[in-house]
C-alpha cells in the first residue's frame, strides 16, 4: 500500500516537475553560459592536468585529486545497478535520455560547482562549501540554506544509504547466496566502527581501494566492449530508436524511457542535485570556473562513458526479452551479464566491487549529513541520533524490497533537487560573471587569479 501510494507521488512529481525542471534548467544555463559543456571541452582536461590549477597556498586538494575522487565516488551503484534499473523497467530508449540529462545537465554541473567554489569557506588547512553555503552567503537565506542541509542528511545519509546496502544484498545473494540478515549484520556492525570512530583505518582502506577497483571494473568492461566492437553501431542505433521510435510514441514506451533515463540519470551523475559542490568546494585552485570545468568533465565520463559501458554490456547479453525484465533486481541483471560474456567469476568480481563501491558510499554520504548538520548548529547535540538513524537505514534497506527503497531516493532527491536548482538559478549571474573573468583572463596568464572584484555581486564571497 505505501509502496503504491509513493510510487504515484513520485511518478506524479518526475513526469510533471523534476522533468521538466531539470531539463529546462539545463538548456538555460547552456544558454546562459554559451554552451560551455561542449566549448570548453578541450580546455577541461587542460586544466585537469595543469600544475598552476593548485595554488600555491595548497591549502586544499588539487583539480586532479578532486577530479579523480569525484569519478571514482560516481563508479559504483548508479553506474552498475541504476543502469540495469533503468534499461529493464524503461528499455533501451533509457540510456538515450540518461545521455540526455547528462549533457544538458553538464552546464548545470558548471554553475553549481563553480558557486560552491565561489562561496566555500576556510576551515584550518582546507575548505568547506556547498549548496546550504552559498545558499546563506550568496542568497543571504540562513533559513533556505537549512532546508537544504535537512534534505541532503536525510537523503544522502539515510536514504541513500539504505540503497547502497540493497545493492550489496543483492549482489552477494546472487554470487554467494547469503541471508539478507547475514548481509544486514556485517554491513551495520562495519559502518558502527567507522561513524562512531572505531575504526577510521576501514574509511581509509576504502580510500585506496576503491579507486583502484573502478580501473578493473573499467578495464573488464572495455575487454568485453573491444571483443564486441562491431556490434555498438547496431547497440546505438537500438537505444535511438527505443527512445524516438514512432513505435514507441505510440505504445507509450518513450514515457517510461524518459522517466527512467532521467531518475537514473540523476542518481548516477548528481548534476544539479547539489551533492558534488559540497566536495568541489574542497579543492585549492586558482579560478572557481576551474573547478567547474573539471567537476563538468566529471559527469560526461560518469554517463556518457561508464554508464553506457554498463549499458551496451547489458544489452550485448542477449535478447531484449532477457534485459527488459523489471523483476530483474538491478545489479543481479548487471552480474549476470558479466558472466556471461566472461564466466561465472565476473559475476563474483561484480559483488566484491559493488560491496566496496557502496560501502565507501555509504561512508561518504554519512559525512555529508554529519558536515551539514555542523552547518545547522556547529555544536550539534543531535550526531548520535544522526548515527543510529543511519545505521537503522543500512539495516532497512538491506532487508527491504528494491522497489521501496528505490522509490524513496526517487522522492528525496527530487526534493533536494529543486531546492538547490531554485537557488542556483537565484545566483546565475554570478556564475556567469566568473565565466566571462575566466576566459578574460586566459588570454592574459599573469593574471590568471580569481578576485572577488571581478563579479558585480560581492556578497559573502570570503575566501577569494
């Protein structure tokens, strides 16, 4: 009953709000920017890899490192198990549309990541930003930058959470037949010892790992991709036509491949959901479009490269009766398609790799609700409570059906969503102002140095 009742509300709210609003908000701020995701493509990996992007202060983490956390983080649920979601509950045609919101979305990547440059603050040897920042120091709206610190706790540290525990669930069910209890008690017992500071060493473990496991997971699918390079052509074509088809107008089919594409799409890139400028704001660089340029970059090999991969090793698998399944529980559609392009060991590399993917995540995203709760009230009374309700989440959602906690996220990133485009809209001006000083002063090097003298709006601008 509940499970109905939220999958009405959030098919309601997607197809007459999130949809629109993402895309249009898009297209707007491709407008707005001159189309930056695509004319200064080349210059993202100029600046990725160029030494005068971390200022000599080094107060914080260089492009690079940023960039690679950031691609690394986004390798993981959304890529393996949000894809194969997406492709058997709204066809083939979903990957196109996920291409869709990724390149629109790319300009609303820039303007977020660039603000939360803009905006961040000092905090002894690094810095600290994000949405409820410049919410409060570039909007001067204490109470809206609040409202956005209780939407991403509740989403990224609870909610989504409990959707990395059922990924993993699922992934070892289906490798190693274990209890979902036996998954729910190992994965609760290990996030105890890293949130109630324990054990760091696991945290930081994850750290080395996990990085290291995204390069075999890409490598493995690039293998299986180049053994299978003459079929991509026919692969595209099916994924166009699923998602523009006459046939699929007419059936209704385009409705569930946009509605998919673009949920998917959002959980696996976050552009415009405000997550990743809380982690772009950490990053010591000389201009904050430089970092809006990289975190850009981010998300184009997020969808565009990763997810299709994932995608296309889906599809190659068999017939489309096979894959467009909805019983199929998201990442045991993925691990079934590893084994069978390469044997039943992929299958078992997939869980282990998921296991650390979400894991890690679910770290992470415990750490942005305990950074915005200290945004709230920086001598916060509420952490251990913030801290058993994660670790009731993780048991949640490792025990829950996939459709419930799916169906959450649906609706608490939507709501963290139109929170933050509202206010990045609010603040565009100033994002394009930082644009147009940096392509300024690119033709002149020696003054290459952001100033908060070089934007008409100078309020609450402190580190620049």
């Amino acid at each position: 009953m509940f499970l109905e009742l939220l999958k009405q509300i959030n098919d309601s709210i997607w197809t007459y709000i999130i949809i629109t609003v993402l895309l249009g908000v898009g297209l707007f701020f491709t407008y707005k920017t001159n189309f930056v995701q695509f004319r200064l493509f080349k210059e993202m990996f100029r600046v990725l890899f160029e030494k005068e992007s971390f200022a000599k202060s080094k107060k914080g983490t260089s492009p690079f490192q940023a960039f690679t956390i950031s691609t690394a983080s986004r390798v993981g649920t959304g890529n393996l198990g949000g894809v194969a979601i997406a492709i058997a509950s709204g066809g083939p045609g979903a990957v196109f549309w996920m291409w869709i919101i990724a390149l629109v979305g790319s300009a609303t990547s820039f303007v977020e990541n660039t603000l939360a440059q803009v905006y961040k603050t000092e905090d002894g040897d690094g810095y600290r930003g994000g949405p409820a920042y410049y919410m409060q120091k570039g909007l001067n709206n204490r109470k809206l930058g609040i409202a956005f610190a209780i939407a991403i706790t509740f989403t990224y540290g609870l909610v989504f959470s409990s959707v990395q525990s059922n990924t993993i669930r699922l992934a070892f069910e289906q490798s190693f037949d274990l209890s979902k209890w036996i998954m729910a008690g190992v994965l609760t017992i290990l996030t105890a010892l890293v949130i109630f500071g324990g054990l760091k060493r696991i945290a930081k473990v994850t750290q080395y790992v996990v990085p290291i496991m995204a390069i075999l997971y890409l490598i493995l699918a690039f293998f299986i991709l180049i053994f299978n390079l003459g079929a991509i052509p026919g692969l595209i074509s099916t994924i166009v036509e699923n998602a523009l088809g006459i046939r699929e107008i007419a059936g209704g089919g385009i409705g569930a491949a946009i509605m998919m594409g673009v949920r998917r799409g959002l959980f696996s890139n976050e552009a415009g959901m405000g997550s990743a400028p809380n982690a772009a704001a950490t990053a010591e660089v000389t201009h904050p479009a430089k970092q809006g340029l990289i975190q850009t970059l981010s998300v184009f090999i997020d969808t565009i490269i990763i997810c299709s991969a994932t995608a296309f090793i889906i599809m190659l698998s068999g017939d489309p009766s096979q894959y467009m399944d909805p019983t199929m529980k998201s990442i045991q559609l993925t691990q079934s398609a590893f084994s069978g392009h390469v044997g039943n060991w992929a299958g078992t590399f997939v869980a282990i790799a998921i296991f650390l993917f979400a894991f890690s995540s679910v770290i992470g995203n415990y750490y942005y609700g305990e950074t915005n709760i200290q945004f709230i009230k920086e001598k916060n009374s509420y952490l251990t409570v913030y801290r058993l309700a994660v670790l009731f989440m993780v048991v949640f959602g490792a025990v829950a059906k996939m459709e419930l906690v799916w169906a959450l996220a649906d609706l608490s990133m939507a709501i963290m969503a139109l929170i933050n485009l509202y206010a990045i809209i609010r603040l565009s001006g100033v994002a394009k102002d930082v644009l147009q000083d940096y392509m300024q002063k690119r033709k002149q090097p020696q003054t290459s140095h952001f100033s908060s003298n070089s934007v008409k709006h100078q309020q609450g601008i402190e580190s620049w």
